[in-house]
C-alpha cells in the first residue's frame, strides 16, 4: 500500500495486525478497541491510532472510520510516540477537518479529494500531539517526574504548562503521569511472570501499598484480581 486508504467497518474484527499503520475515527458513537491486552473506547471527539504490527480487534457496535496509513508516511519516532498514547482528543483545526471527511464520505467521494485531507489529517495529529513533555512521561514513566521539568521542555511556565497540558489530555500532569503508570502495571500483570511488588517498582512505587491503592482506584479492583481476572479470560 503506497497511499492513504480507507473503509468502514459496523461489525467486530477478530484478532489481526497488518503491516501498516491505521487511524480510527467513530463516525457517530463510541467504538471500542482491544489492543495490548486492554480495551480502550473512543469516543466520537476523539480519534485512536494503531502502530503497524500491533495485534488489535475492533470491537463495533458503531460504524467506525478506519484509515490506513502506509508505513512510508510516517516517521519510526512518530509510531513511537503516537503508538504510546493511542488515544488523541479532537481539537482545534482537527475538528472542521473531520467534519469535511464526515461529509466528503457521506457523499461517497472517492479518489484524490478523500487522500488528500487523510494525508492533511495525519499531519495534523502529528503537529497536535507530539509534544516534548508527553514523549518523555511516556519513556521515563518509572523515574521521579517533577512539573517544573516537563513545563521547561515546553518552554512554559508552571502555571500555563498546567492549563496546556489539560487542554491536550484532559487530565492534569501527575493525573496523566499516574495514569500511564498504571496502564503499563496492567500490561505487565497480564503478560509477565513478575510479583506485584516488582511491577509497582517498575512502574515508578516506592510504596507497594500506594501502588496498591491507586491501582485500585483506577481499575476498581486489586492488581493480583485483575491479573487472575484477565489471565483467566485469555
């Protein structure tokens, strides 16, 4: 596959990877996901991103755009750090651009026109969210984070770097910090051998107990639970 293309799916997939990247856009309703043994929901003012060679099923209960991306598109950092997200909110010029993709298909236009804004469309995202800060939480995740750190590498003030950083993920720094932490210790319950306790260091607890509470807050469940819950559904 050389250029951009596109369908739309109204059913489940089963499991598959593929060696391109793909975007999916909910046309109407929220569209899960199963991707790293995790299953994320996109809602219709987002839109998700799947690596190449990253097994997924979709789980459609709603018609969902699906765009797929020739790997020669995309830069290896960019499937790097958009492939840790997964998940990106739809603003700013993204969100006219996504409502003449919206009408370009509901007229069923074909060809140049539609490759064209899906092309414009990746570059978009790119610009949007690839941001210093986020790229680092996500590679350091396990290493004391401060705020003051992540707001120099954008070239922010504290205060403005809060409001920023919201405006990006909807969530607050150490709100996101946590949350990639514990979204890593779920994949890790599921997919390695290691103990809680070593997982809760991995992921950035000194303090098991804290690990186990925020984990808890999180999924609604203890990790040794969740672990004999997903393994047993496997």
């Amino acid at each position: 596959m050389s250029r951009p293309d596109f369908y739309i799916l109204n059913d489940s997939s089963d499991k598959h990877s593929h060696d391109y990247a793909q975007i999916f856009l909910p046309l109407a309703h929220n569209v899960e996901f199963f991707c790293n043994n995790i299953t994320h929901t996109i809602k219709p003012n987002q839109m998700a991103f799947i690596p190449p060679n990253t097994e997924h099923i979709c789980l459609c209960q709603n018609p969902v755009l699906i765009i797929n991306i020739p790997t020669d598109m995309i830069k290896p950092a960019d499937i790097v750090n958009l492939g840790r997200q997964r998940i990106f909110p739809i603003k700013g010029t993204l969100i006219n651009l996504i409502e003449i993709i919206k009408d370009e298909i509901a007229q069923n236009t074909t060809g140049s026109t539609l490759k064209y804004l899906f092309y414009y469309l990746y570059d978009k995202l790119i610009e949007q969210h690839v941001a210093i800060s986020l790229s680092y939480i996500h590679q350091h995740y396990d290493e004391d984070i401060r705020v003051a750190d992540l707001a120099k590498m954008e070239n922010y003030n504290i205060s403005y770097y809060n409001e920023w950083f919201k405006a990006q993920t909807g969530l607050s720094p150490w709100a996101y910090v946590r949350q990639v932490r514990l979204e890593k210790a779920a994949e890790l319950l599921i997919n390695s051998q290691y103990t809680v306790l070593e997982i809760a260091l991995q992921v950035g607890y000194q303090n098991p107990a804290s690990f186990t509470r925020a984990f808890g807050k999180h999924y609604g469940t203890t990790p040794n639970e969740y672990r004999k819950a997903r393994r047993k559904g496997q």
